[in-house]
C-alpha cells in the first residue's frame, strides 16, 4: 500500500485539538482511498522550548526533511514565549528552510457559513512569496536611545525570486479561471514595485492565455471587501500576502475557515500544511476551537501529495456539515462534535 | 470679516467637478458662519504637466506656503502621464514638503448609505503617518536586467518622526473616546515595527488616561471587517496607514464617502484636505462623480481653520442628504444634483 510519512507539530494551544481532528480526518480518508499516512508527532512547541531552550533540535529541519509533508497546528504562547522566538525558531526556518516560497490560501465562503459581508459569491485563490521581500529581515538602528534614533528595515526582493513566485501564479491560474492579479504598490515604492512589475510582464509573455491585472495593494484591499467575486487568482509579496489573506479569512467568515499550504513546488523538500489561525491561549484545552480550518489544510496536503479524490472527498464532507449548520457558528460546536459530524459525512 | 486664504488645486477628472461642489458648499457655509474663504486656483495637473514639462512650477511650494490650507480635487491621468511623475510631481511633495505627518481619515457610514459589511455602527479614526516610513523611497537595484537582479526598498522611522504621530494620535484619541490602536507588524519585521512598539510604549506614559492596543497589521486588516465597531483612533505608519484606510474606504460605502485631510499639526505650513479618492477617467466630465467625500474633507478643512460651527453645520448638511437617499446609490444622482442638496439642507 502507498504510505506517506508525515511529520505532525501539534504546537501549542488549539494547534494541538485541532491537529488531532485534522489528522483523524485525514487517516479515515486514506483508509477510503487505498493508501496510509504514517504520521510522527513532534513535540517543538513554545512549552518544548521553555523546557530546552529551543524551539526545536538543532537539527530539527534536517529531521523533517526526509518526510513527505509536514503538517502544522499552531505555534505560540506570547505570554511566556515572545514571538520573535516562537516564529523565528520554528515556522519561519520550516518555511525558508524547505524553499515553500509559495503560501498558498483558498478563499471562498462554504455553504452554511455566514460572513460579514453581504456579498457572498466568491472565490479567491491568494498566493503569497513566502521566503524574501518585506520580511527578508533586513535592517537595523543607529543612535539608539537618543533622540536622534533611526530604524530602518530592508525589503530585499531578488528576479528568481519573483519570477518563481509568478510562474507558479500564472500555472495555478491556468488551472483555475485564467485570471490572475498582481499586487504592488508601484506608485510609492519605486524600486522593489516597479521591479515586481517588470519581472511581472515579462512572465506574462508565457502566459498569453492568462488575463492579467495589476492593483495597488490598497485598491486591492479595498477590492475584497467591496467586490470579491470580480477577483480569481491574486499574487503578492510576502507582507502584501499576509495582509490580504487575512482579509480573505475575515470574509470568509473568520480564520475558522481559513487553510493554507506551504508549498515548495520543485518539491526538493517537503511542503507545510496549517491552519491560518494562531494558538489562541484563551480558549485553548477548552475543546471549543473549530477544526474546520485545520481539516480543510489536511485536504490541501492530500491534494499536494497526489490523492486528488480523498481531498475532494474531505472538502465535500465539511461542505456537506457546514451546510446543515455544523461548524459555522463561533464556539457553538465543539470540536470533537465537528469531528465526528465530519468523519461521518465521509463514511 | 475674518478671511481665509485657500489655493484651491482642482487638478484632473473628477477632481475638478467635485472641487467645484466642495467649494460653492464651504463658501456658503461660511457665508453663515460670517467668515469669508477667499479662493485662489491653481491648474496644476496632468495637463498642466503635459503643456509646460511639470506638474507644478518650480516655485509652486513656496507658492502655497503662503495660504491658510489647501484644497486638493484629485491628481492623476495615467494613460499620458505616470503616476511616478503625477505623484512625485504635486501631491507627495506637498505632504513632505509642508511636514502634513498626519494624514486622518474618517470611516463611518453616513445616514443611509449601505455599506459592505452586515455590520454598520463603527466611528473609526485612521491616523496614517505621513512623511517618513516604508514611503521613504531609499532604494535601488543591481546587477539590472540579469538573472542575479535584485531590488531593495528600504523604509526608514526616525524617532521623531514616529514620536510626533503617536503624540498626535494619543492627541486625538483624548478628544474622542480614550482609546487608540497601534498597527505594527513586530513579529516579521523586527527593526522598523519593534521600534515603533518601543516608541509607543514611551509615548503612552504621557497619556495614562488613553487606553493603547498593539495589532498586527495582518490582524488589523481582518478586525476592520470583521468588528469595526470595536475599534476607534487607528494609527498606523505610511504603508499600513494607506492600506487600512482603503479598508476603511470599503466598509464606509465606497470611496465617494473617503474624506482626508494631510495635517501639519505645528501649522508652521498649511495643512491640505482632499477626497482620498482617485480622478476617475473614466467617469470624468460626466458630471456624475459624488462630491460627498470632497465636501466633507471641505468640512475638516473647515475645523482645522477653527471654523468648528460651519464644519459641523456642513456635516449636518451632507448627514441629512444622505439620509433621503441622496448621493447614497453609485451613480444615480449627478454632482449638480447633490451639491444643490447640500446647498439647500444648509441653508
Ligand atoms: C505569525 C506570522 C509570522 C505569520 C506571517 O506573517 O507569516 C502569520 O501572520 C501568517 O500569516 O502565517
Ligand atoms: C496615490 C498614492 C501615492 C496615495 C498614497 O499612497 O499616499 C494614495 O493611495 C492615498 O492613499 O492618498
């Protein structure tokens, strides 16, 4: 039988619920669909971290390397852990490390689920450069303390980097509607935007069947909560990503709904699959987080692995919860009851 | 009777037509308000620049030094002039020029008009820094047009720069509901955004009365759409300022309801007031654009000059127009048809 290894991060907080859930979802969809998941638990964490020092083992990306796909809960626990250290130890050097320049977020409400906005017919497909740009961490201060302090921080954009990220855009529109955005801000920052854009028309020319649109990022901004169902595949930069795909999870009802793949597309390491919501130390160990999320990443990562027909079998059976009501108000299910709800709908 | 001096800059589109109605509305207001506006014009624009090779003459800052405020229609013709030169040619030199560090944004939805979100009772007040930050424009390439091409952008915060737009911000939190929101993104960009943190933290010991709160940008731009009402006084730098008030922009209705104004608040220059939106070619000389978002930022020019009576008496003016369903719908009713409302609720 076709097993694929698979490295499990639970996190901290609700990662860890909702990994579980994910994680039996997907066995069960494997289980239908002829091949096995061997999954290995990893405990790197926050809580890992304050008993070790670290985030993970020195030689934690050489331990994931070998593995087929790594799948995230969530990492986390601002009140004892600052983020520089939790993000900087562990998911940002999974995601440079492995080259998953490409973060890719579905964005489209599923039926059931009420968003805040009135419009209701969209769907958005965001990808985002996830390795260099805004966050290549860059920069510096001089004159510290005084009153003449100056802090500045490098965006570092490079042509394969780009031309990497568009090329993988234009092949996921291709696969799509063939309409794709690109998003800049080439009228305030001229040198990295205006590159963006060149780089941006050059790819273009491989892809005359693709419709190409370019938009300022606050345009853009502004376009998802006024006219999302007008957008298809959008392309951005690392922070312009982080940015819009989190108006992509407020509209599509929260970051309850909202999945996202790491994927390294030369697969010359292994692609991440997480959730897009954080820890939540509130309610986390409470049994309340909704999986919806997480299980929607597990099928993300069926697709990437090549089992097209159990991720289409799982994205129909939150469907088929959602839309009888299941899942789609904040805190009313509990995860083990959408769980189950969706366990069933697949069996 | 007291005069103002105000150099009026209609510029291109439908920045010309919505100066017109902005300004037969704050000259009869202040005709009530027994003050008098004395207008001068000035052509500066795309045309201007296509006749004489600059969208401003070389003197034309300290042209405008001279005034009491200024009043910008919009700028922009992108199918003959680019926005590198329409932008960097008039508007961004008049912000940067005149010290305007506090660009202030007002987002709510005026009486009857329907916005995006489900949701409607939100008053929020974007404060966007100005001058400095990821707008700087220090930046450059190498090794242009081969595949070893990179770009970088570097935005630069000085402390001085950040400390007088928290003052300002804590200023105007005071004078609304003591509360005030601070929009970073600390945990990926950890010189510049750490800095400002840092700033703000100081800043907020003078004001133990205004209750401060750290966001992420990303988490900010979700918050905007998804629980408005939660948020009050917003500042954010350059970026994420212009951004969030796209957002802001959307959730109101539209940019036809998008007022600003460019604040120099030691009024050692004058300050300017613009709609935020764009010159709309397509629609230009129609005389359908919606003036409201230009006679409102007429309102705020109005209360910077200290005239608060005649501001608020406009505001009136527009919120009862509104509220029958005038200049409430995208394109029913012509500019005329709106300003001579305004016009009569005034009077
Ligand atoms: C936690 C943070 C560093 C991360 C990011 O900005 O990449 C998150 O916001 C995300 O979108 O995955
Ligand atoms: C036109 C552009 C340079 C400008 C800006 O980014 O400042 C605009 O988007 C705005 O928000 O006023």
């Amino acid at each position: 039988m076709k097993t694929y290894d698979i490295a499990l991060i639970p996190g901290d907080g609700i990662g860890k619920d909702v990994t579980e859930s994910a994680w039996q979802v997907m066995r069960a969809a494997a289980k239908r669909g002829g091949f096995a998941l061997d999954g290995k638990r990893f405990p790197w964490s926050c809580a890992y971290y304050l008993e070790t020092g670290a985030m993970m083992p020195p030689d934690g990306i050489e331990t994931l390397r070998k593995f087929d796909a790594i799948y995230l809960g969530a990492v986390g626990w601002p009140a004892e852990v600052p983020d520089s250290v939790s993000l900087h130890g562990l998911l940002l050097p999974i995601r440079k490390g492995f080259t998953q320049y490409a973060n890719i977020r579905p964005h489209r409400l599923l039926p059931g689920v009420q968003g805040p906005l009135r419009s209701d017919g969209f769907d958005i497909l965001c990808i985002r450069e996830n390795t260099e740009g805004e966050y290549s961490g860059a920069g510096g201060r001089v004159h510290s303390g005084t009153a003449n302090e100056v802090a500045i921080e490098t965006a570092i954009f490079t042509r394969a980097g780009v031309e990497r990220i568009m090329r993988f855009g234009f092949e996921q529109a291709r696969a799509r509607r063939n309409k794709l955005a690109s998003v800049t801000k080439s009228n305030a920052q001229k040198h990295s935007m205006v590159f963006w854009d060149e780089v941006t028309r050059e790819i273009a020319k491989d892809y005359p069947d693709v419709e190409v649109s370019h938009y300022h990022i606050d345009a853009m901004a502004a376009r998802m909560v006024l006219a999302p169902e007008s957008l298809d595949v959008i392309v951005a930069s690392n922070l312009f990503g982080d940015i819009l795909t989190d108006i992509g999870a407020a509209i599509q009802g929260g970051l309850g709904y909202a999945a996202s793949a790491n994927i390294n597309p030369d697969r010359s390491a292994p692609s991440m699959f997480e959730p897009v919501h954080g820890s939540a130390p509130d309610i986390a160990h409470l049994g309340v987080a909704n999986p919806i999320a997480a299980i929607w990443s597990g099928a993300m990562m069926l697709e990437h692995l090549g089992e097209r027909h159990a991720a289409a079998e799982v994205m129909s059976a939150i469907e088929s919860i959602t839309a009888q009501g299941i899942g789609t108000i904040a805190g009313k299910d509990r995860t083990e009851t959408i769980t189950r709800a969706v366990l069933a709908a697949l069996n």
